[in-house]
C-alpha cells in the first residue's frame, strides 16, 4: 500500500492535506476493515464510531487493530442503535453513532449475487438466498439514516440480470429503491442521494484477479452532480495512469520469508490436521480428471507434479482429488507436453492453483501471473515454493500492511476466511482518497 500511495502522490497529493478534522466513518460486514486500513495509509486521520461483524473471530480481530466507539453483531443492530457489544456499552438502553458521518462504508455479502451460485439465474434464486436481506433491508436501512456518503461493494454478479427471464439486475433494483425513498422522503432530513458506480480489480495493485462493483451514494446537498462526475473521471484517469506506468506487484513478492515465525506456525497447524490419503470411487472429480488426460493424450499414472521424489505439498491434505488437482493443473499449463524436472520448475515459476475448486473450474495462474480472486473456501497452493499460501499472507494479497496483528490463539484458517471475506484495500484506497479529492470530506 505504501508503494500505491506513492503512485497517487506523483498525480494528486498535495504537500500537505487541506482537511483539519478527523473523518468520520462507519463500517458494516467489518470483516478487517479495509477501508480504516487504507485510510491509515494514505495518512487521513479517521474516527471508526461504529461497526458491525457477525462473526465474533473476525470481530476480535478487528478489535485487536482499530478503535471504535460502538461494536455490534448485525447491520440490523447497528442501523436500529440497540445496545452494542463493547464492555463500556453493556447495560445501555441504547448506542448511537455520531450524528453525521462523512462515509459509512459496506461491504454486504456476496453469495446472493455470485456467478458462481449455480443456482444464481433460476427465478427466484437471488431474492430467496437467506443473506439477501443483508443488502436490500439492512443496507437501505442504513441508507436511510441520512449520512453524507456510503460507499456499497458487491461482486461482478450485482450487476447482472436476477435471471433468464429478467432484464433488471440487484444493482438497477438497489439504487431505485434509494431514489424511491428520497423521492418519498423515506430518508432521514428529506434527503436525496446521488450515486456514482465504478469497477475496480485487485490486479491494478497485485497480480490477483478480483473484480468488484463499487456505488458510491453522495447526499445531494453536500456533494453536486459535477462533484459526481469528477470523482468518477478522477477514478479513471487514474486508474489508467497507475496500470500504464506501474506493474503490479507479484504474489511472491508478498509472501512471508522462509523461517518467517507465523508462517511455520501456520504451516505446521495445516500439517497436524491434514486429512490423510483417501479415495471414494465415482467422484465427480475423477471424472473430470479421466477427461483431463483423454484431451491431453497421457495416461492415467502420468503424475508429473506429485511423483516427484520432492515433492512435500507442505500444508495441504494430499488426498487423490488434490493430487488430481496438481498434476492436472501441470498437465494443462504444459499442454500435455513431458519436460525435464528442471525446465518444469521454470515453467511452475509464479504459478498458483487453488486446490478447493475443481479441475473443471482452471483455478491457477495465467500465463502471466495473475492468480484468480480468492474466497473464505480457498486453498492456495505455491508451486514455487511447493507448500500453501497461509491465511497471514492472504491478507498481504488483499494489501493488508504486515503490522496488522493477528490476535494470540486465533487460528490462521480463521484469519484464510477473513482474508477470503474482505475488500481489497488498494481498491478501496484509491476510491476513497479520489472522494477525498473530490470534496475533501465536508
């Protein structure tokens, strides 16, 4: 983050920062908070006075790096002001953010609009998925508070069509239902929003393909519609100068040294709950495995990744759908071809597969380096260093800082999930700071 926050200063910060007050954010789905992570990095000071995180590890671990004045479960809770969880707070009759917060940030579950739900285009399927509240009842609950700015993250799915039969998509529906309740004075102060939609992918800032929706929602009364429009060319410009001008940085780059004392720690707590070697008969996997090797022309014991004599998979459980992962993902990026072990390694260089999707889903690295998007399921695995990228490093992969703390005692497949749940702090940095720009904050 330090390296893109130098990219923005040579196009846009100034010597100095003009804003003298703190910003006043609010967060829900907290998961690590990244929109606090990347305003500590582009050196804006901030004041969390409220937060949500249902799950109560992630919630630890975001206690355990930022301050905040009121810390509930639920958006639901935190929206309707009841007592939060903090120690200071118990016994209230009721807890509320501050009065105006220049942004409350949002980043509201995914699985409901994902297109990789295999039910995602079935009638019904978006609106009857059990999270689906979490966005068009809670987050339009917020919406309707009246605060100057929120800023909504969602997964490429949000704007696409509910189903085969329907032209509207979530996102259409959302920001209708925002103008609906400004245009019906639902919104606290009678207030309007205007709202801006932009497209960030991880891979300007790292070599890992994660592409989201952002909608920036702006009160009409603080921020004009040619504020909107120069947040949003601001966005682009520089969005275009920085994949231009800088590379991205690669995943090996970010991952802990060996001898690193978290990453053995984690290494080992993998290898003492590894599942043992086991097959079931008339997988799906199997299936797709005996395809692999009909395409490619090999035979069904050419196993040329995991019958090396040095071969460890350190941190994985080797069972045979695994193998069948590694050795397919090897057979694919060859072509088929057999190759020496050394050149093999040559061409494995800054290649990753996540070993929790199938073969049918070619969840590795491209030709050039560009891993795809990680979730709270996945297991990534480094040929280079023939081992499992671990949860600590997963967060370095979403531009986390390596002085965020993980608490003692927290198990680092908690940490893999937070990592897999979170926003890219790059992405979010560069939207917040163009908004800063835009406005400054009023």
């Amino acid at each position: 983050m330090k390296q893109a926050t130098s990219k923005l200063e040579h196009y846009f910060i100034p010597k100095q920062h003009v804003r003298s007050k703190v910003l006043q954010l609010a967060s829900s789905c907290t998961g690590a908070c990244s929109e606090a992570a990347a305003l500590e990095a582009l050196g804006l000071p901030y004041l969390i006075s409220g937060a949500s995180e249902k799950n109560g590890k992630f919630a630890a671990i975001f206690n355990h790096n930022f301050q905040v004045d009121h810390l509930w479960e639920t958006m639901k809770e935190q929206v309707s002001e009841r007592p939060c969880q903090l120690f200071g707070c118990k016994g209230l009759g009721s807890c509320s953010m501050r009065n105006e917060l220049d942004i409350w940030v949002m980043g509201t579950p995914c699985p409901p609009f994902s297109e990789q739900n295999v039910s995602r285009k079935k009638p019904g399927a978006v609106e009857g998925h059990a999270l689906y509240s979490v966005t068009f009842t809670d987050a339009l609950a917020a919406i309707c508070s009246g605060h100057k700015a929120y800023l909504l993250e969602q997964v490429p799915g949000f704007n696409k069509p509910y189903d085969s039969d329907s032209s509207e998509t979530p996102l259409d529906r959302f920001i209708g239902k925002v103008n609906f309740m400004g245009e019906t004075g639902k919104i606290k102060g009678n207030a309007k929003y205007w709202n801006v939609v932009i497209e960030q992918n991880l891979d300007l800032w790292i070599k890992m393909k994660r592409k989201r929706i952002y909608v920036f929602f702006l009160r009409t009364d603080v921020y004009s519609y040619e504020d909107c429009r120069r947040l949003k060319g601001m966005v682009e410009e520089l969005t275009s100068k920085i994949k231009n001008d800088f590379d991205p940085k690669s995943i090996g780059e970010l991952l802990l040294p060996a001898g690193d004392p978290y990453r053995e720690a984690a290494l080992k707590e993998l290898e003492e709950k590894r599942v043992v070697d086991r097959d079931a008969p008339n997988q799906e996997w199997q299936k797709q495995d005996r395809s692999l090797r009909k395409e490619f022309g090999v035979s069904d014991d050419y196993n040329p990744w995991t019958s090396r004599p040095d071969f460890t998979g350190l941190g994985l459980s080797k069972t045979p759908r695994v193998k069948s992962i590694l050795d397919g993902t090897v057979i694919r990026i060859l072509n088929g071809q057999r190759t020496s072990r050394r050149t093999l390694k040559n061409h494995l260089k800054e290649k990753y597969v996540d070993v929790s999707q199938s073969l049918k889903r070619k969840s590795f690295s491209d030709a050039h380096g560009f891993a795809r998007t990680q979730t709270t399921s996945t297991i990534l695995y480094s040929f280079d260093q023939d081992r499992v990228v671990v949860g600590r490093e997963m967060l370095l992969l979403q531009g986390h800082s390596r002085n965020f703390r993980i608490p003692p005692g927290v198990k680092d497949t908690v940490v893999k999930e937070l990592a897999g749940e979170g926003m890219a702090v790059p992405c979010v940095g560069l939207l917040l700071w163009c908004l800063f720009w835009t406005r400054r904050f009023p």
